[in-house]
C-alpha cells in the first residue's frame, strides 16, 4: 500500500448541551437529504474509503478467496429444511446448487403435486440487495401475503399471491414494517405500517379487493417512543396488537373472526413493566416481570384480563424467556444459569418436565410448531462443535427422534475440536460466564491467536451455537470465544439491567476483563487476540479500543453504533426516542450526558497507538447510519499515532446486516477472517 488513505476535511461544528460544547468536525458527513444520500461530497469520501478498502484488501485476495472457498465447501448447496405440516398442507423451502436465495414449498397431506409457493430467486433478480420479510398463508391456503425489501432500507413492500392460480392480487402495500397476520376468514389482513420516522405507530386491516388508500386504521399510538406489533394467538383465536418500547409493554385483543370490534385491553401500560399474552380456552397466560426481572406467568380470564393469579413463581437462577400455548399442554423456555431449557408443563398443575440435553454448554429451543394441537414438538439444538440438529421430541415416550442434522460436504470430525464453559471474574467481583471452543491440541502457554466476539446490548444473549465459518479459525490454530457479558439476558434480565444506561460501562470492563482472564489462563496472549462485534457490539469494539488499545492484535466492528451522543441528542432520528430507554436520554438528562460523553467510541477517540481496524458500514443501514462509522474512522485517522492499518468499507447497496445472499454474506466473513489473518500473523 503505496497510496495515502482518505483524509476527511474538518469543518467546523459543534453543539452545547447542559452548559458543555462538543465539537464534531466531520458533522458534515451526514447527508442532510438523508435517507437519500445524494451530496457529492459525501459520496465521494465513501468512495475513496471504499478504494481504500480494496487497495488494502487485494494483496489479500488470494486467501480470501481460499477461504470463501472452505466456507461455501462447508454449505450443502441444494439443501431443504425438514418438512412440517400445517393444517391441510406439509411446507418446506429449499436451496437449488448456486442460488442465493430459497424457493418455499408445499405439498397437500391428502395427496398431490408439490408446489411452488414463493420464488425468491426470482423475486431477487436483478437486485443488489434482497430480503424477504413477513410471510403468511391465509387459514383456508388459498393466499400467501408476503413483504420484500430490495435496498436494505427495511422498508418491505407487501403483496399478496393467489396460491390457486399463481397470480398477483393487485393491491400493492408499501412501507410495512410489521408481521401479515390474516383474519380468520381469509379475507383479511393485518399490518402495520413505517411513519416517516421509520416507526411502526399503527395496525391497520386490508381486506382482499379493496384499495389499500381505503384500509382501516384499528390501532394507533402516539407515544413517539413506542412501535407497534402485531401477532395471533396460539389457538388463532385472537389477534393480538402489542405496543411499547425496550422497557414497557401494553397489549389489545380483537377477535381474529371480527377484527374490527372493540380492543380488549390487557392491562393498561406501566412505566418499566413488560408483559406478553397468548389465550388457552378462555384463558389468558401472561408473562411479565412485575415483580422480578426474570419474569412470572399468571393466568387472568378473558372477561376479567387485569386480574392476574401466577400460576409460575419467578426465580433467581431461572430466567422465563418464552412460553407456547398448544392445545393439551403448554411449554416455557429459559435459561437456568445461563443453560437453555425447555419445560413441557400440565394445565391442570402447571408441573414441569424439563427435556434433557447432553453437553454442558448448548443452544436450544422450539424450532417450527405451526399447529395447534399436536402430539410431538419440533425442536433445534446445537453446541460450538455439534452441527445444528432438528429433532421431533414424542409426547408419549419422551423419544427424541433426529430428523436431519446439518450436512458439511466437505466433512467434519467433532472430535478434533473441545468446548467449554468458564467463569471469568470481572474487576467488581462478578463472574462472567464465557464459552470457548478450540481445536483439542491447543497450546495453553499463550502462544496461540484468539479470537474474541460480544454483544452486551438491548437483552439480547449471545447463544453459543455453532459455526461453520467458524472452522476456518479453528483449523488455523485459533481459539474461539463468545463473552457473555453484561448488558445481554444470558443470566436473565438483571444481567440485562447491569449493562445499561448508568451502568453501561460494566459490558466494555466485562469485556477487557474476560480477555484479560484468558491470557491468564494460558489460551493466548496480550496481542494474539482479534475481536469482532456489530451494531452495539461494534459500540464495544470502539470503546475497548480506546480504553486498551494494546490488548488487541485486530478489530473488527461491522455497522458499529459509535456515534452514541450525537445520535441520542437528535430526536429527529428514526430511532432515538425509543432508545433512549436503553442508554439514557442526554437532552433532558445531565447525568445521562455526562454517562454518554465519558464512553462515547467516537467522543473519546485519543492520541494513541490503536489497533489495527477493519469497519463495515450500509449506505442503506436505517439502525445505525452509515455517518456514525465514517466520522468515527475520520476522527481516528486524524488523532491516532500508529501506523496500523485503518480501513472502512461501506456497502453502497446494502443496509444494516450487509450483502443479502447467502455467498455474498460468505465473501464478506471471507474478508474479515484474512483482515484478521494478515494482522495476527498467522499463516494461510
């Protein structure tokens, strides 16, 4: 690399909140026609970096395409999930050799021809980007309603398919932001539609060979923080209208035969209060966190919904994540000490049977369950070095019957690799659990390269699941590690509330502190670990960066949220109000500025050496606009002190989660796993 990377000009800009001016030179950055980003300036500086990007990249090209070339080995290219049987009607979707995208199946139970439902290949032709969203067939299986975004904007379209005679409908429904949920008549649906701040505020009714200007608005909501949902009860009974934000839940019923009768209330919304609803026989069955952060289930009668009686205490080392109604008995999911169960549980003495599961650090769960009344339940599981696994678990027997697992054409030997679950205090006293595989021969006297990947946001756990990509690591000698870090609900919601707003500077500590711990467990060393992290987690990556910089041998930080203060002091971003629940509201909140600006990733860049950095942005991306990153990587070249290498790449056609296809996507970890190669050292 001859050539001299980008330099973004300065030019002058600040704001003053609370008595304090921040200055923001690369303000400019952000288009001001944004979501259209058409400003010459802007697009040429996204350009250059871009050049950037593949000047840095191309003598790399060889090994990325080597390890594209093992990871779309690893993919069974026609493949096609298990088969499930919905009402009249056994569906599945399946790969063709060389496609992108799915095709969606179904067959009749009675006997006949298959048929193809849904052809996304062809939906996808002749676009960048592609994405199907919601999809639903109606109850009597003559329509399928479907949402698509072809920018990665997240703006879906809607249409709805004859399934009888293969025809479109007519009507055309842009800008939803919701599921498609149909009206038991099969002449109805429901849906919600993206305001001009991308929020959805609204449920609306179509009805089959009407204008879609005469649709009928049956919910609204005028908390700007808030979005709505729309879902159906287990028994299809009731449709179910939610509302609320990351901390507060409100929930409507109307009548799936009678969608525009008068909304049945659930409860009415308490500040801090979450609650879900599904029906059984009259019967409400509720999930909320009224009195505990890892939630309760009690039962209310569907005349009377305010009036609650638990039926599942709440539990300190159980956290109640879900629950699925069916029609003879019901199951809960959760976490016991961070480990997912599931529980089939009697409606007559809500007792559990909790379904057994072998390895000491997994992921699973209900997998595809359409029906209502059954007499075996779907279910997924998978560990860091057992390959995803669909059973079929027998009510009657216990059986749990295998029905595929996850096929690698280019094999697999589960015994050449180790996984466990470790403790890792933190610098309070803490301990963070952390899951790691590695290949079985692995050096413990430091020498080996690490790789180190967290989230720490929204609730949201990181499963230790596992990985096909992943091997390319592995197979390199690396060891590789998910942190379970505070700001997630892998050890329920208080683990949860103990990386957020005022305490939000726990998740980075956690995750310095489990590096840290590794190296002195002898599984790598001070610069022989590379990290990754998006959105939130791209958050981590900037502020690990900044707090010890020296730590890590590569960063990479896909879409990363780094502009933190800025975007929550701009309430006319799509997001911010109802964000600020999760990290604080900085205009009217001294406090939650002063909290924002000491981590803020971008705010604290400083004169010092930093690693070297790979960062990815969506032109596109409506969750964490493409600015953030560019000004966050402007601010590093023009302060850090190294040499290291700085790239960004910004996907002109694509939105937060990247190029859509399957090997797209694949091309794209190729790239980070030889950035992080070439920057650990480690041979090809």
């Amino acid at each position: 690399m001859t050539a001299k990377p980008p330099i973004a000009e300065r030019r002058p800009h600040s704001i003053t909140h609370h008595g304090i001016t921040v200055d923001d030179p690369w303000a400019w950055l952000r288009d001001p026609g944004y979501p259209e980003v058409t400003d010459k300036d802007v697009l040429a500086h996204l350009e250059a970096e871009n050049a950037w990007f593949e000047a840095a990249m191309a003598p790399r090209k060889p090994l990325t395409d080597a390890l594209f070339a093992e990871m779309k080995g690893r993919i069974k290219e026609d493949d096609s999930s298990v088969p499930q049987k919905d009402g009249d009607y056994i569906y599945w979707r399946a790969f063709e050799v060389g496609a992108q995208y799915r095709k969606w199946y179904r067959r009749p139970v009675a006997g006949g021809e298959d048929q193809l439902i849904l052809d996304e290949p062809a939906l996808a032709e002749g676009h960048d980007y592609f994405r199907l969203g919601a999809m639903s067939v109606s109850p009597d299986g003559r329509y399928l309603a479907y949402a698509i975004d072809n920018n990665g904007s997240e703006r879906f379209e809607a249409r709805i398919k004859d399934l009888a005679t293969g025809d479109l409908l007519p009507e055309v429904i842009p800008g939803t932001l919701s599921s498609l949920v149909w009206t038991s008549d099969s002449r109805g649906l429901l849906y919600g539609l993206a305001n001009d701040n991308w929020r959805t505020d609204n449920a609306r009714l179509h009805r089959l060979g009407q204008p879609v200007e005469s649709d009928v608005e049956l919910f609204h909501e005028d908390d700007e923080g808030f979005r709505v949902s729309i879902g159906l009860t287990s028994s299809e009974k009731w449709i179910v209208i939610a509302t609320g934000d990351h901390v507060t839940t409100e929930a409507w019923l109307v009548p799936a035969d009678d969608p525009t009768a008068a909304p049945l209330l659930v409860s009415a919304r308490q500040e801090g209060r979450e609650y879900d609803v599904d029906e059984h026989e009259g019967t409400l069955y509720i999930r909320t966190n009224d009195a505990h952060p890892n939630f309760r289930l009690v039962t209310a009668p569907i005349a009377a919904p305010g009036e609650w009686t638990e039926v599942i205490a709440p539990d300190d080392h159980f956290y109640l994540t879900d629950f699925t109604l069916f029609k003879g008995f019901y199951v809960t999911e959760g976490r016991q000490d961070g480990l997912d169960q599931i529980e089939l549980r009697d409606y007559a003495t809500h007792a559990a049977k909790r379904i057994p599961f072998p390895e000491a650090s997994y992921s699973a769960g209900l997998d595809d369950n359409p029906e209502y009344d059954v007499t075996k339940l779907r279910i997924g599981y998978e560990s860091m070095v057992t390959p995803d696994t669909i059973y079929d678990y027998h009510l009657a027997t216990g059986e749990l019957e295998v029905l595929k697992v996850q096929e690698i054409p280019s094999g697999y030997d589960a015994t050449r690799y180790a996984t466990e679950r470790l403790m890792i205090p933190a610098r309070d006293g803490t301990p963070i659990p952390v899951s790691i595989v590695y290949p079985k021969d692995l050096p413990r006297d430091g020498s080996a390269p690490l790789h180190l990947y967290g989230y720490g946001a929204y609730g949201i756990a990181m499963e230790p699941g596992f990985s096909t990509t992943r091997l390319s690591l592995l197979d390199r000698g690396f060891a590789f590690a998910l942190a379970h870090i505070r700001g997630g609900d892998d050890l329920g919601q208080q683990w949860y509330l103990d990386g957020k707003l005022d305490k939000r500077t726990n998740t980075f500590t956690d995750f310095v502190d489990v590096a840290k711990g590794l190296i002195d467990r002898g599984y790598t060393s001070k610069g022989r670990i590379s990290i990754s992290g998006g959105s939130a987690g791209g958050e981590l990556m900037g502020a690990v960066a900044n707090s010890d910089p020296d730590l890590w041998g590569a960063v990479v930080a896909h879409v990363p949220f780094v502009d933190v203060l800025n975007t929550m002091l701009d309430e006319t971003l799509p997001l911010t109000p109802g964000e600020w629940p999760e990290w604080g509201n900085p205009i009217e909140d001294a406090a939650a500025f002063e909290t924002i600006r000491a981590y803020d990733p971008y705010g604290n860049v400083k004169a010092q050496d930093y690693p070297p950095l790979m960062v990815t942005a969506g032109l596109n991306d409506p969750r964490v606009t493409y600015w953030e990153p560019a000004k966050w990587v402007a601010r590093l070249r023009a302060t850090k002190t190294d040499d290291n290498v700085l790239i960004l790449k910004t996907n002109m056609g694509a939105g937060h989660g990247g190029k859509s296809g399957r090997f797209e996507s694949l091309q794209e970890t190729a790239e980070e796993f030889a950035f992080i190669l070439w920057q650990l050292g480690v041979a090809s």
